[in-house]
C-alpha cells in the first residue's frame, strides 16, 4: 500500500514538473517577444515600391521553388518553366510584400534561429531589385499563433509578422500561374456546342442578342438556363495541373471522352475535351485546344452541360407582366373577347362594353402567363394538324416594349398543343391548361 502511494506521489510530481517546463519555455519566448515600440509598429519590412521589384524566388523548405519575373510591365513565371501568371493574384503578393510592417522584435542576436524554425527557415523569399538582392525568411508561427517569425536575409534579428502574411505570402506555383481555363470572355460567346454520349446541341445567339437552341431550325432558348450555363464559364478556372503538355495525354480519357464544348467567340474558337475522371478526386481531366497542359475541373462543371435538348427549349409561352398588360384578346370556341386597361381600371370592350373586376382580370392574366410547355413532341405532324386552324387565339399587348405576344392552340383528342406566334415548332401543355383559362376567362 504505502508502495502504490509513493508510486502516485511520483506520477504527481512528474506531471507538475512537465507542466512546470511547459510554461518555462512559452514564458522564456514570450519574453523575447518585448512590446514593440511605436516606432517598430510603423516600421516596413522592405523601403521600395512594387515598381521596383523585376523579380521574385519562391522557395519553401520542402518542395518545388519558382521564379516571377517582370516582362515588358508584365509577371510572369519563367522558372522552372516559362507560363503566363495571375496578375491579380501577384500584385497581392507584392501589396503584401510592400506594405508589410514588424509586429514585434524578437531578438536582436539570437543564440539560435533554430529555435525559431529559421535555420532553415521555412519559406524564403528571394527578391531582386533595382538595387541588390533582399531576402525574406518565414519560420514557425508564434506560441499563440497570432504571428509568425521571420528575419531579413544577412540580418540576425528576429521579428514577428501578422500571421496572415504567411498566407498572403507562402505562394506555390499554382497559387500564382493563370489558371483560366478559358481565353475567351464568356459574355463575347456566340455559339456554344455541346456533345456527349451520342447526344448532340448547339446554343446560338441571334442578331437580337438573344440566345436560340439551333435544332434546327432554331428555337427559344430557356434564357435561365442559358444564363447558368453561361456563368459556369465565366470564370471557370482550373482546379489542378495534371501535365503541362497535353501532347503525352493518352492516359486520361480524351479518345473516348466524356463530353466535348465547342466555344466560339467574335473572334476565335476553343475547344474543351473532357476525358475520364481522376480516381483520385471529384475532378474530370480536361484539354483546351487554346491552352497547354491538361488540367481538372470540378464534376458539376461536366453535369451541367449534359442537358436534353429538351431541357434547353423555353417552356414559358408569354413573357408580359401581368402589371405591364394593357390589352387582351381572346377567342376560343365559346366566343370572342377584348379587355383594356384605362386608368387603372380593366374594362371589356368587346362584344359589349362592361367594367371588369380587377381581381379576377389578374387571375386570367395570371392564368394566361403560366401557360407552358409540358414537353415538345418528337413527331409534330399531330400538333402541325391540329393547330392549322387553332380554336384558341390569345393575344397580349402590354406597355413594356410595346410587346405584342399572340400564342395559338388548340385540342386534338386527350393532348392540348400550342404554339407562340414566332415559334417555328409547337409544343404541348397540360390537358387541362386550356380548361383553366377557359374558367378563368367565364368568371369574368
């Protein structure tokens, strides 16, 4: 017994000497790290302008280094190979590197930069100037993690910097390299081409500036579609470097690949080839015939354009606000109708004059606006039939544009078909959407 009581008395004192040691050692740097003083606050790690910086040595302890070099007012990155750099991403390097004040000094002379993961340090920055070369050295990040330290090369003492500088400065090759994986501007797009998978699209803009589905011949296009499919490439960057040079390609799918885009600008054209996905990752390998290396994207990027043609098509038949319309007229089997808006106040005008409720107009208008494609027949002889004499004429005009919208249909049977005036193909809408208009129309 007394035995295990000495035994507990020693784990006791081992504990309080390990934590004694503990607090030892944070004390004895934190009272390296002296409050600095007003002046050392304000004082700039490097006296020079980004102007006067032509180069830039990126080396961390472990891995590749790369250097960034000013080109005719231009970064760009000329070792270990010559590429075209992020000049936003640089110039924050370099707002970094120029702006960057001490937090703290350490110490003046240390008995070891060990100590402080500075021999060897674990990030340098090597920059040449108009004058001579300077160096930057990173270490370890402070006890409470709210700095890190750092030394000038060929000066001994030790200072702090904001710990997000390590972030804004610590730059891998990738971090800085253009890694657009388009030249093109997605806005100056004219044409977008799509095939996978045996299915096949072309998106095209018309003289309008208004982007049709060319099936042929072309059609409306969903413009919220086209606006999302427009925003995954503007934008749209490279999430990995795969090869630099796509000519040794075969391992990644691009023979039999997944998806293939065809990308035409006013003035050019690329092609993106998308090949297999990585085991490794989420991420498809893909070419741009504009670019070098094979590069990944992420998989929502491949799911997005693998759309039905279907799906690209607009479905909605008018697109006035009910607030803009001024005049409506109507004519199905029962008979012939116009409605005008006069101050504010819906009237019927045809084929007797009469004052409408508000409210029930908003609900027909209403009815009328969400008249929508349910799907597009493959074989339209049946549509083409029947609406060669439609037995419904919706006409809308409203203030906005002066818009004139004319939609057609008619009923063949169990299917109800469609189609806007400017459309070339109709479509078919839900059995009972005429039904529906029809209703809202006799509560007026």
């Amino acid at each position: 017994m007394r035995n295990k009581k000495y035994l507990h008395t020693l784990i006791a004192l081992a504990v309080l000497a390990a934590t004694w040691g503990a607090f030892t050692y944070y004390d004895k740097r934190k009272s390296r790290e002296k409050p600095a003083s007003e002046a050392s606050k304000q004082e700039k790690i490097f006296s020079l302008e980004a102007q006067q910086i032509q180069s830039l040595t990126f080396k961390p302890r472990t891995g590749d280094a790369f250097t960034c070099s000013r080109e005719a007012g231009t970064w760009t990155i000329t070792e270990p190979r010559h590429l075209a750099a992020d000049q936003g991403a640089f110039s924050g390097v370099l707002n970094s590197l120029t702006t960057a004040t001490v937090d703290e000094v350490v110490e003046a002379h240390p008995a070891s930069a060990k100590e402080f993961g500075l021999d060897p340090p674990n990030f340098t920055l090597e920059l040449t100037t108009n004058g001579k070369p300077q160096a930057l050295l990173l270490g370890d990040e402070t006890p409470t993690s709210d700095g890190v330290y750092a030394q000038l090369g060929g000066s001994p003492r030790v200072f702090t910097l904001a710990t997000y500088l390590k972030t804004s400065l610590e730059k891998t090759m990738f971090d800085l390299r253009d890694r657009r994986a388009l030249t093109l501007e997605a806005d100056q797009l004219r044409r977008i081409g799509v095939e996978y998978k045996g299915t096949k699209w072309t998106l095209a803009k018309n003289p309008e500036g208004v982007w049709d589905l060319v099936l042929p011949p072309p059609v409306r296009a969903d413009r919220f579609m086209v606006d999302g499919l427009v925003s995954q490439l503007r934008n749209l960057t490279m999430q990995s470097v795969a090869a630099e040079d796509k000519n040794k390609a075969g391992e990644y799918g691009f023979a039999s690949p997944e998806l293939k885009l065809q990308l035409t600008g006013a003035a050019a054209t690329e092609t993106l080839i998308v090949g297999k996905k990585d085991k490794d990752s989420d991420r498809y390998f893909v070419t741009n015939s504009a670019l070098d290396p094979v590069f990944t994207l992420n998989s929502d990027f491949v799911t997005q354009f693998k759309k039905d043609q279907s799906d690209l098509r607009e479905k909605d038949l008018f697109s006035f606000s009910t607030f803009e319309a001024k005049k409506v007229e109507v004519e199905t089997p029962k008979g012939h109708w116009v409605f005008e808006k006069q101050q504010n106040q819906w009237k019927q005008t045809g084929p007797k004059a009469k004052n409408i409720n508000n409210d029930k107009m908003e609900t027909f208008l209403t009815r009328l606006r969400d008249l929508r494609a349910d799907s597009f027949p493959k074989d339209a002889a049946p549509a083409e039939s029947a609406l060669a004499k439609p037995a419904y004429r919706l006409n809308v005009q409203s203030s906005e544009k002066n818009l004139t919208e004319i939609v057609e249909a008619a009923k063949s049977g169990e299917h109800s078909y469609a189609r806007k005036s400017t459309d070339p193909l109709p479509c078919e809408v839900s059995k009972g959407a005429l039904d529906d208009v029809e209703k809202s129309l006799g509560e007026l």
